[in-house]
C-alpha cells in the first residue's frame, strides 16, 4: 500500500484558495448533474514514484465551448490526454490549446484551488455557438426561510443551499432519524412498554397521544403515532426500548449521523424538543432524510394519511392519527404531486421546519427548510420546481438560436436568448456544464462549491469529468460527475487519498 502524502504546497493552496472562493463562491451550492462522460484518455501501465506525469503538449486547433477543448495533459503513467480539437462553429473561450505546463494562471484574479492550475484562454477574437447549441439554465428559487437545502436523492448532490451548513434548531424533524433507527433495529411486532419517565419527561405543550406510564404497543404503532402525530412521549419511549435511556439512544443517533456524513449535527433527545445543544444543519438534514426515505418501512409510515393506533389506557378505543403534512393531500391548496415522504417540525425556538421528498420522471429530490416563519411550504414548493425544472432543462432542454458568446480582453460571457448575459449560474451549452461568477464572467481553473467540493473547469470553461488535473507536482482526478475524487481508487487503477492527491 502506497503511503499517503500531503504536500505543505497544497494544504497553503488549499487554504488560501477556501478563503477566496467563499468570498466570490457563496452562490455555488452543488455541481450540476453530469450529461455525459468525457474520456479520461489516461493510459494502462501503473505508475510509479519515478515517473513524472506533469509533461503536457499542445493543441493548436482552434476549438469551441461546449466540445471539451483544452490544454493537452497526461495522467498518471500514462500517455498524453488530449482534448477536442475539432473546429465547431466561429473559435470562442478557449482557443488554441496552451503548450508546456499547465500552471501559469491566466492574467486577470481568479480563484484558485488546490495549487494553481489555470487554463491560459488566449486565442479566441470573436465569439459565437455553432448552430443549435442546446442551453439550458433555471433561476435558483428566492427563499424566505433563514436555511435550506434540496438534494438529489440518488446521488446526494446539494443542488441548493441557503446556510445549508449553519446549526439551528430542528424540532420534530429529529424523528426521522429515531424512525430510521428504529427501523434499522426493532421487529416492528415488538412491544414497547411506557416508563414513567417517557410519558413526563416533557415540555409543556408537547404534543401526546396522551399515553401513561405502563402503556403498551408495537413498534409499529408507536412509528405511525411518531411520525404522523408527532407523539414525544413516543419517542422517548422507543429510544428507551433501544438503549435503556434517551442518553444512550441520542449517542447513538449522533453516530448514526456521522455515518451518514453529517458534519455540523448534535443529537441530545429523539424527539427535537428545545434543548440548547440539539441542533443540525439543513445539509445534514437533508442526508438524514434521504437515508431514513430509503428505508421502505420509514417511507411507508412517512407518506400514509391516517393511522389507527391500538387501545391505551387514555384511548380505550384506540386513536386515529393523521398526517400533519400539508403537500399530501389533494384537497390542500399547498398539495404538490410526487410527495412520497415528509416530516413537520415547531416549537418556539425552531420556528417552521418542514423536510419533504417527492418523485418525478425517475427524479427523486429532498427538501428541507429550517427556522421559516410561515413560508415553510412556499418555499418548499420552490425548491421542488427548482430541482425538477433543473432536470428537465438539463435533459430536455430545446435547440435555442441567438445564444452567442462575448469577449470583453481576457474574458468571456455568454448571452442569453433574452440579451442578458448569465451571472451567477450554472448552464449547460452544447452538452457541457459551465459556471458563470456574479459578474458574468465564465469561470475557468478550480472552484470548490460549497459543499466542500473541488471542480476544475477547462481552458474552454466546460467542466471537466472523468479527468486528470495538475496541480503544482500533485495529480487529482475529477470524477464523473466533475467533483474531486477523494479517498478511493479511480477508473483507471490508481490510487487517491483524503486530499484527493494521487499517491505515487
């Protein structure tokens, strides 16, 4: 096993380029979704610490946005990767490719990443798309609520943000953890019998099924009363089944978070109720969610609208709960189609917190708002017609004439089909995802988004997936999705450890 290494070149790179791309960043919140691959072109023999895969060459066809045009480099090991050269349409950002090594940054400031690998655009004097360059571009939605996030369900990308990574409070949406647990860990005909403590270890105007101490059900009634009523006796009373106290059970749910990659979140009961260091972040929330809704049992009891719970001491004749969550029904004027799971959450300090999961053509999104005021499902609805209308514009996007890039010295922007130039967006052109920085400027070098992870965008400004990237004496691999492979081997053999780094 090779020994990783970090290299005091990246991790001062690392830091200064984390500072300038927050200050310019804040607006990325996720990478687009990939439409293609783009080949690696890196070779087959393994490599080696005496090997030195930093030789570039060059290009000298004039080449086009959108085709994958750039800088000649070679991988690991292997032979030179090379991009499209082939001429589409008048020559635009990009140019000729750049000779030699590919880490003088351009002139201008730009932000850079891990080490500084800027693609040199020279070449290019006049702009334009060939003929019928698909473009698709949505406008990230406006929410009123203080934190927000939606993720693609399939594949965990953050697709929006709005202090997605800031700690508040969550309330009940906390039970969509205790449910997965619980799931995870309980036959759902085991009894959970009520201890005095579960039933009064509560604030007042906690929400009840009104059980006491010496009450008795299944696992599976005490889900539906959990997740539709929003019962906090419930839930103490399941995490004492689990581990003999709401202590142990919250220990446990802290580590289950961390196994979901929850960075920012600290569970102190099961059932959200205000408690000073019981807190999470959207993100995170967000992946809680999407574990807890892949969970069929979970998923199951999260979208069914009415419940009857077995005969307790205070409901001798058993109780009928019912789903608290608006978008469900049909008759509600804030019903929205494909919700297939969701979880309310209130109290004082919480405000408004709403996690919700809905399907679409094989799209399955996950949205989570926190601290709203009343807006939690207006804003919902817009993260859902965010997320799927992004979609939709990305594999379904019309031919669209009169889109044309412009030059102004060193940089380039794109105009819209309405005459406005895109600013602070993503858009896919002629099948290649690009982001433009507020000012309009298409971005070129390394990004990191801000969920953490690191993009290198080509001379060309598409973004570049399924590739090697150079950076001072340090190779990275960008994935097919675009984003940094960290910590894993890649498609072609070799070996990249947490920094990303290829370890020789």
């Amino acid at each position: 096993m090779h020994m990783k290494r970090r290299s005091s070149i990246l991790i001062m790179a690392l830091c200064a380029s984390l500072a300038l791309s927050q200050a310019s960043y804040a607006a990325i919140t996720a990478p687009p979704v990939p439409t293609g691959n783009v080949s690696s072109g890196t070779g087959s023999s393994a490599p080696s610490s005496s090997q030195t895969p930093g030789n570039t060459g060059g290009s000298s066809s004039t080449q086009t946005p959108g085709t994958g045009a750039d800088i000649t480099t070679q991988g690991p090991g292997g032979s030179p990767q090379t991009g499209n050269t082939t001429p589409s349409g008048t020559s635009t950002p990009g140019g000729s490719g750049q000779s030699g090594t590919p880490n003088t940054p351009s002139s201008g400031t730009q932000n850079v990443g891990p080490g500084s690998v800027l693609g040199n655009g020279g070449g290019a004097t006049t702009a334009g798309t060939g003929a019928g360059a698909q473009v698709s571009t949505v406008k990230a939605p406006e929410i009123q609520a203080e934190g927000a996030a939606l993720i693609d369900a399939g594949t965990g990308k953050l697709l929006y943000g709005k202090n997605e990574n800031a700690q508040f409070y969550p309330a009940s949406i906390t039970k969509l953890m205790t449910a997965l647990l619980v799931a995870e860990n309980c036959d759902l005909n085991e009894v959970v019998t009520f201890s005095k403590t579960a039933t009064t270890n509560l604030e007042s105007g906690a929400v009840t099924i009104n059980l006491v101490e010496g009450d008795k059900l299944t696992v599976q009634d005490c889900l539906y009363a959990l997740l539709l009523k929003s019962a906090n006796e419930v839930a103490n009373g399941l995490a004492e089944h689990m581990d003999g106290s709401v202590s142990a059970f919250a220990a446990r749910m802290n580590a289950r978070a961390k196994e979901l990659g929850c960075q920012n979140t600290n569970f102190e009961n099961p059932n959200g109720l205000n408690n000073a260091d019981h807190k999470t972040t959207p993100y995170d929330m967000a992946l809680i969610a999407r574990a807890a809704f892949s969970n069929p049992t979970v998923q199951k009891v999260a979208s069914t609208l009415s419940y009857k719970i077995a005969p307790t001491s205070k409901n001798p004749s058993g109780k009928t709960v019912t789903m608290g969550h608006k978008m469900f029904y049909s008759t509600d004027s804030r019903y929205y189609p494909g919700i297939i799971g969701g979880k309310t959450g209130y109290t004082s300090k919480a405000g408004n917190t709403l996690v919700t999961a809905a399907e679409k053509n094989g799209v399955r999104l996950i949205a989570v708002i926190m601290k709203s005021s009343s807006t939690h499902y207006e804003d919902t609805k817009a993260l859902l017609d965010y997320g799927f209308e992004y979609y939709s514009a990305l594999t379904g996007g019309a031919s669209v004439s009169g889109n044309r890039w412009e030059q102004s010295g060193e940089k380039w922007y794109f105009v819209k089909a309405d005459g406005r130039r895109a600013a602070g967006e993503w858009m896919t052109i002629d099948g290649q995802e690009y982001w433009f920085e507020s000012d309009g400027t298409m971005a070129t070098g390394w990004r990191q988004a801000a969920n953490g992870e690191w993009y290198y965008f080509r001379t060309t400004g598409a973004m570049a997936k399924d590739y090697w990237a150079k950076s001072g004496d340090n190779w990275y691999y960008m994935g097919s999705d675009g984003a940094m492979v960290k910590n894993a081997y890649t498609p072609d053999g070799y070996y990249v450890d947490a920094s990303g780094v290829w370890v020789q």
